[in-house]
C-alpha cells in the first residue's frame, strides 16, 4: 500500500519544520553564550598530507602549537612548538 501524496506532503512538511526548529535552538544558544563560539581552546592551524595515508596537522592549543604525524601505523606527537616560529 503506497502513501498518498498529500500523506508525503505532510511528512516531508514536518521533517522540515522540525529541522528549522532544531537550527534555530542552535543559534539561539550561540546567541545566548550556551554554545561557545568559534576560536576555542583547538583550532587546526594547517595540514600538509605526506603521502597518501600519513599527514601533519600542527594544532593551536591554549595559544601554544603542537605538530602531529596521524594516519601511519601509530598516531605520534612530533612536538610542541613556542616563541615566534610557532606562527605559521
């Protein structure tokens, strides 16, 4: 038995009403300060891919910069770096 078309209509209606609802709570708590904004304790900085399945991420963490080896057979700290050579 195949629904009807007005049936559909009112289906796909409140599947968008209810995704509206849910973007507009999310602004709204940015708004309010629930959700932090952008510019938290990470941030990835820049990445550069190796080979195909090995790349370097270096990451900004509480204003200091570590460098990161992900994607070989074990995920590795390359280091942390500070000062001025840490801005890229």
């Amino acid at each position: 038995m195949l629904p009807s078309l007005a049936s559909l209509l009112i289906a796909l209606l409140a599947l968008a009403v209810v995704l509206g609802l849910i973007l507009l709570a999310q602004r709204l708590a940015r708004f309010t300060g629930l959700i932090p904004k952008s510019g938290g304790r990470l941030q990835l900085e820049e990445t550069l891919a190796l080979d195909p399945r090995r790349r370097l991420h270096l990451v900004a963490c509480d204003g200091r910069h570590v460098l990161l080896l992900t994607g070989g057979g074990q995920d590795q700290v390359i280091g942390w770096l500070s000062g001025p050579e840490a801005r890229p």
